[in-house]
C-alpha cells in the first residue's frame, strides 16, 4: 500500500488581536464561573449524575495566570500551523494555540467542514480569560474552556497505525496536574480524520477528570444525535430534562429555534452508538462519532436573540456567518468530572468527517437515515477497529519535533521521575518560568528575581507546598507560600505568611493586595480599601528603568492593580480616593473599555450622572468582558429606563440586570 498522507508546516496570516501579556496577579479570588445548577434542580437528577456534578468541582485557578492583555485592534499576523492530508481531507492545526484544528477542508469538493473563523480574536471564555472561536477544540481541566486555549502544546510526527505520518500533540493540564495527548492521523484515501486522545493521571491518588472535544459548525444545519431526550442547561442555571427535538413546542434541533444561548446534552441510551452530525438544508454536513469512552453528546446554541447575535459578531468579522458547537465529551453533560484512579489512564478515538443524508423529516426517522450512511460510510466496527491498532502507538516516542509548548510538565517530570511513554517532556524545554522552582528542587531554597516583585507564577500542588514550607524563609518564598497555603484552603496561615514577608519585602504592594483580598474574602471591605490603595500607592512610586518587556509587565501590574483598587474602594463608598486612584492610572490604560465603564461607575458615585451617560453615548468595548457578565446592563439600568443599546447587549438569558 502506498500511503500518501502527509504533514507540513504553514503559516496562516489572518486579522489577529495580539494576546498581550498575562495578568501578573494571582487569581486568589474564587472562580468566576457561570456553569453552576440551581440547588431545586439536583432533587430531580440521577443518582451518578448527582456524583459527577458534586464531584471536586475546581475553585481556584492557581496555578494558571489570567489572560486578559489582549485587545480588540486585528491585525495581519502570522500563525504558525501544521497540515496534516490525505487525498482526501486537509487538516490545519495550530499549536501554539491550544493545537486547535483550525480548518477540516473535503478536498474533492473544496468544502469545509467546520466553522473557519477568518480572524484570530480572544474572548473572555476560557476558564482563565482568552479563548477564540471555531475548529475543533480540544478541552481538558474542568467545566469550561481550557486554560491552555490560547496556550503553545509540544507537536512531533510520529509514526501512525497504518505506516504513514500522525501529528500527536501533548501538553501537561496544571489544573488537574494531567499530562495528556492527541494523535491525528488520515489513513490512505480515508473521508474520516482519526484522532486518538490518551489523558495519563501518574500519581498515587485519584485525580478529577474533564475532557469535552468542542467543534464548531455553521449553524444554519439541523444537529442529529441517537437521543430522545436532553439535559438542558442555559445561563439560568437551571438544568431539566427535555424531550427532543421539541422543547416548549419548539424543535431546537434547529439552533436558531432558540432565542438565547443554551446548552443540549443529548441523553444517549447505553448501547448506542456515539455520534453526532450537523447537516444543511441539502444534506450536507460533518459528523463525529467515537469509541464508547467519549459518552457524551452536546449541542451549543447562540440563539436568535439580540444578545446571541452580539456575542457573534463580538467574535470575528462583519459579513461572517454564525456558529454553534457540536461537542463530546467524557460525562453526561459538562457539569460534572470523573474519576481517574491512581497511576491509571483514559483513552478513546475519534472521527470526524463529512455525511451526506437529509436531516428533514420526523426525528426518529432522520435519525435513523443518518444513522444508517454513517455505518455505510464508517462502520461502527472499524472505529473499534482503528482504536485497537492505535493503541499500542500511542506510546511510540515522537521522531520530528514541530513545535514546543511549556516547561511545566518537564518540570514535575524532573520532580517525581514519572516515566511517561510518548509524552516526552525534556529538561530542554525548561524555562525562565520554571527556573525559581527548578533551583528550589535542586538547592531546597526559592531564589528571589532580581527585581523587588514577585517573579513569575507559584506552584501551589501540595509537593511544592512542602518545598516552600522548608525553605529558608526568605520574604520570597513566604509571599509564594501563603499563595500556596491560599488555595490549600489555609487562609488564616496565608495571611501569616504575607504578614511575616512584608517587613522584608523590597517591594510591599504584591503583599498588600494579597492581603487585601484575604480582607475582602473575609468581609472587611473597608481594610480591604486600606490596603488596595496602599499597594497602588506603592506600585505607582517604584521608579526603575527597564528593558521593554519589564516596562510592558509593569503597565499591565498597574492596569490589573488600578481596576481592582478601583473596585474595592467604589465597594467601600470611597470616591474621593477612587478618583485619586484614576487620575494615576496611566493615560492609555484609561482608554481601555474596561476602565470606560469604571469610569462610568465613579462618575455615578460622585453624583455626576449626565457625564456618566455621556461615557455610554461616546461608546466603548470591553475586549475581556466575561461570557455571561451583566456589568453592562445593569450598570445602564442605574442610568436610565431606556432600553439597552445594541452595542452594549450581551445578555445570554431572559429576565431583568
């Protein structure tokens, strides 16, 4: 057999934001997350469904850092993609963001198969900020986007089943602590692109698990799924069951059938085969199917209403067509994790490719015709099949190296000596982020940067915890420390720990607004706008030259530091320093939509309602304004009755701000 896939690299160039730097704050704050159920709502729920939503849902972001540095001004940039093809199908991926398959095209047709977004443009989805949309996403952590959306993952050819080339791609999950890995591969003269996905838990303790595989598809299609009913969830956050295809005498199989965005999490009987397929007017369409592993099934909507239509165009260009998301996942729906026993592993493959069948008709009869060219086309027997012959290469060491992700799972590989088959993550790969932790296994003590801030992010799993807790007591490995014992839930020692650092630190303002979060977190708001506004007023006195970089982190400190301070003391009541904290705020950073719409706020505390509304009538963006957020609606609520501009509504649900 001659095998005639191939990969290459390309470069992409399209209208991009730049992602800009992380915010160089640690996420102490509970998790801002939208995807929590009424408690009326889990009386009526299975009993393993119950499990899996109570499950070790995530609180914190630690270790990951926030992206929110990204704005909205697109540019031509260049992306760097790998492209993996057969005579058949041509995939583009990208590895420097997330390893997101960007485009599916059916090359004797010229058609894609996916929702190809024609500009790169981060959104505030992610569970740590940047996330843009279309392709097939690859989701591991918990409810939500990935942390790693925007984020490099390692790439190398390796091997494939059938003697050809497969593009795997791997990275290390901080959140969950989970190495994992995707392997893409096109058989000679396959319709179907294979992907087979191994997520490895090498500890000696049971690990919560997350894996939803999202794909986006032109949303002008009717979606088909072997279900008749769903688990319906909207940003309510109300979860019921529903009958499908008609849901309150509506067919929402049809995803502009809905009016806000919502969630359908098809109730695929045991036994079943997994798939589900989006297909247009004529028939046409892409469908992904898998091995039984990846049991769930999903249809996101948008929805018909003035809010969906906003985030969508919010999201890529004018003249784009609109999306939704067929997705998969490991779990009934995205609410809940499963367990993944100690030293242990979770595998699965699965197929995306085109289908041909009218999805018109009464739904168990549309259902039952896709079902019947799906097994045509790609037999249930012969994904089973493809799972069986990958299995055993999924272990193969990568040959080629195409692209390099982050240090970080080097850096736990170095701590615990894990042997991890075909995931390699060498010591090479280490960086300036990983160094501070790297000297600390290998010398026992934290080595302070060479400025007075903080350097770099904290490790907060509990065999760092113990390092730090050994360490010589310097002021730097006491602020890291008590991030450390934050998210272990040892707030009263965290505090200790900042409080014991902060006579010594070169620097007070990192310590001061940890504290000062810890403050807020236990109710006293008005130390809370004490210590904020000192940690502002010592930010803003540092006076030090610095390479562009340096100059770059310290605007983004100040703009993070500025909002937050901002916001405690409008909590506080305290205008008149909220107003001193905005005349110190840096010109272009006031300029930004989000500090806008602070100002807005601080213009109605002082009273100064007409020049308040005058900030809305000027017009502003929020570039991170966070999925599901009211912050605009209601604070146009406080200024007028009128109803909410265009421009300004975002509403993913029915009912007041």
């Amino acid at each position: 057999m001659v095998v005639v896939t191939r990969i290459r690299r390309e470069v992409l160039t399209l209208p991009a934001a730049e992602l800009g730097p992380d915010n160089p704050l640690p996420p102490l704050r509970p998790l801002d997350e939208v995807h929590r159920i009424d408690d009326r709502d889990r009386e009526d729920i299975p009993g393993d469904m119950a499990r899996g939503l109570g499950y070790a849902p995530l609180r914190s972001l630690l270790p990951v850092r926030l992206r929110d540095g990204y704005g909205r001004t697109r540019e031509p940039r260049s992306l760097d993609a790998l492209v993996i093809e057969n005579d058949r199908l041509r995939a583009t991926v990208l590895p420097g963001l997330g390893g997101r398959v960007a485009s599916l095209l059916q090359l004797p047709t010229g058609r894609e198969l996916l929702y190809r977004n024609p500009v790169f443009q981060p959104a505030d989805f992610a569970l740590n900020g940047a996330w843009y949309s279309g392709g097939i996403e690859w989701n591991i952590g918990a409810t939500g986007h990935t942390t790693l959306s925007c984020a490099p993952v390692h790439a190398a050819r390796v091997p494939a089943p059938d003697g050809g080339d497969m593009l795997r791609l791997w990275e290390w999950e901080r959140l969950r602590d989970l190495p994992f890995q995707v392997d893409l591969w096109l058989p000679d003269g396959s319709d179907f692109l294979y992907v087979g996905v191994r997520v490895r838990n090498p500890h000696e303790h049971p690990v919560p698990t997350y894996w939803w595989s999202n794909t986006a598809v032109p949303e002008e299609v009717r979606v088909l799924a072997p279900a008749e009913e769903a688990w319906q969830f909207g940003y309510e956050q109300r979860l019921r069951r529903v009958p499908v295809p008609y849901c309150d005498g509506v067919d929402r199989t049809y995803p502009l059938n809905s009016p806000y965005a919502a969630d359908y999490f098809y109730d695929v009987p045991d036994g079943r085969r997994r798939w589900i397929a989006a297909l247009d007017a004529d028939g046409r369409g892409l469908v992904q199917t898998s091995t039984d592993v990846l049991r769930g099934r999903k249809l996101f909507v948008w929805g018909s209403g003035t809010g969906g239509r906003r985030w969508q165009r919010w999201l890529t260009e004018p003249g784009t067509g609109g999306y939704c998301e067929i997705q998969a996942g490991l779990a009934r729906t995205q609410l809940e994790h499963v367990r993944l026993d100690a030293e242990s592993e979770v595998s699965w493959l699965e197929a995306y490719g085109p289908l041909d069948t009218s999805p018109a008709g009464e739904w168990p009869g549309a259902v039952q015709q896709a079902e019947e060219e799906l097994e045509s086309v790609l037999p249930r027997a012969r994904v089973e099949e493809a799972y069986a012959r990958w299995r055993p290469h999924a272990d193969t060491e990568p040959g080629e190296t195409l692209a390099t992700g982050s240090g970080w799972g080097a850096l736990e590989v170095l701590r615990a000596g894990w042997k991890l088959p075909g995931t390699p993550f060498p010591e090479a790969t280490l960086g300036r982020a990983q160094q501070p932790w790297r000297e600390l296994l290998r010398t026992g003590g934290l080595p302070a940067p060479r400025g007075p801030e903080p350097a770099g992010e904290t490790l907060v799993a509990p065999p760092w915890r113990e390092l730090l807790e050994t360490a010589p007591a310097t002021w730097h490995a006491e602020y890291h420390l008590g991030i450390a014992q934050w998210h272990a839930g040892d707030r009263a020692q965290a505090v200790r720990s900042w409080e014991r650092a902060l006579p010594l630190a070169p620097a007070r303002w990192p310590l001061l607004r940890a504290l000062a979060v810890a403050d807020a977190d236990d109710g006293h708001h008005e130390r809370a706008a004490d210590r904020y506004a000192d940690a502002f007023a010592d930010l803003c006195g540092e006076r030090r030259a610095g390479d562009a970089d340096r100059e770059a982190d310290r605007l983004a400190a100040r703009a993070a530091l500025g909002r937050e301070t901002l916001e405690a003391l409008l909590r506080a009541g305290r205008t008149a320093d909220a107003r001193a904290v905005w005349e110190r705020l840096p010109p272009r950073v006031r300029q930004r939509g989000r500090f806008r719409l602070l100002e807005a706020e601080l213009l109605l505390a002082e009273g100064r309602r007409a020049e308040a509304r005058a900030v809305f009538d000027a017009g502003f963006e929020i570039a991170d304004l966070r999925e599901g957020s009211r912050a605009l609606d209601r604070a146009w609520a406080r200024l007028t009755d009128e109803p909410l501009p265009a421009r300004y509504d975002f509403r993913m649900r029915p009912g007041p701000a």
